[in-house]
C-alpha cells in the first residue's frame, strides 16, 4: 500500500518483523536503527532515518548517509519528527513498533503524540501485548473473540456504549479521574463501540488470552 508506512522508533525492538513489502515506506528513528541493525532488518528496505546522529559511527554514516535526515529541533520528540516527515511524503498511515518499553515516560510521551497527529494520520502501535490507537467515534472490530478488550480515556468519553464485550456499556462515561475500561475481554467475534464526547485509545490483545473470570 503506498499510502502506508512503517516505523520503528526506540522503545523495545519486535520479537518479530512484519512483511516490508505491504508498505510504501519504510523509516526509523535514530536510537531504533541500532537495534534493527543488531536484529538483523534489512536496512536497504529503510526510505530515511531521522534524528540528531549523535550516537551513530563513521561507518554508518558512510553507508547509509544517502537515508539520513538530521532532525535538530528539541521542541519535539524523534517520533514527531518523523510523522512529519512521513506527512510530508504522502502517507496516510502508519504502523509504529517501538512505541512501549523502556521508561515509561516516552511510552506517554508517544501516546501523546499520536493524539496530536490523530486527525492527519492513522496510527497504530503493535508491541508483543497488544496493538493500540485511537478510533473514531463509531468503530467496529472483526475476529477478536476471547481477546483482552482495554479502552482508555483520554482523558475522558461521554456516552459510550459497546457489544461484544462480556462486559458491555450503556450510554457510560469514562475517565482517567473516576473509571477506565482496560482489561475487557470480547464474547463475540464482532466489537462495535460508539461514543459521542471525548476521545478513546483502544488496545487490542495481539494473541487470544485464557480468563478465568476472576479479577
């Protein structure tokens, strides 16, 4: 899909890499061009690296000099410097590893800055746990019968209302100062969720869980 990118920023590297070919654009970070090196990604698939180099040697810049796109500016994190950059190519959206793991504080920081590119691009984060984003204010998702279901408010919704879940809302409201949905699960194979105020950030279990009921 050329409208769509995949970048890998520096939180914990993917135990395993998803097929380069269904992107039209393939970038990293800076701190994640280490570990893609390390793992063994080919790096001829990479369209640009972005950040400031500081850490980078002589041979890495011989090599891949041509891919380089020094981002000095330290008003903004590397990740939103380089959905700008991924904006200004044309792509609509965005598949991110590396978003989680590491200090916590640039796991909210990222978090954060896919909330201000929400209405520009799509963005969804994929870690060993789950996959995350921010849907819109009617969704539904297909084949996720037995998976753990999160939803998290940020920083707060208004009249949600879901099926599917085994436990479902009703015209709800949630927030990040009272009640938060996290650790759901889905009875259905279908979840539809719509809301009418506010924003919502979904995580998705990555593989079918086993619950016992007890929380």
């Amino acid at each position: 899909m050329k409208d769509k990118a995949l970048l890998f920023i520096n939180g914990d590297p993917p135990k395993n890499f998803p097929d380069p070919d269904q992107y039209g654009l393939i970038a990293c970070t800076d701190g994640a061009f280490h570990y893609l090196k390390q793992l063994g990604f080919p790096l001829d698939k990479l369209d640009f690296i972005s950040g400031d180099f500081d850490s980078h040697s002589g041979a890495d810049e011989d090599v891949y000099q041509e891919k380089f796109i020094l981002t000095l500016d330290q008003d903004k994190t590397d990740f939103h410097k380089a959905l700008e950059i991924i904006l200004e190519k044309g792509c609509l959206s965005v598949d991110v590893f590396g978003g989680s793991g590491g200090e916590q504080d640039h796991f909210l920081g990222n978090l954060t800055v896919a909330y201000v590119f929400k209405d520009r691009l799509k963005i969804k984060f994929y870690d060993d746990f789950s996959e995350y984003y921010f849907i819109p204010k009617k969704f539904n998702i297909k084949g996720v019968k037995n998976r753990m279901i999160s939803l998290y408010p940020f920083p707060s919704v208004e009249n949600i209302t879901t099926t599917g879940l085994n436990w479902p809302l009703t015209n709800g409201s949630l927030s990040i100062t009272s009640r938060i949905g996290t650790r759901n699960f889905s009875v259905e194979d279908e979840v539809s969720i719509q809301y009418q105020l506010g924003d919502l950030l979904l995580f998705v279990g990555i593989n079918e869980l086993e619950y016992s009921g007890i929380y």
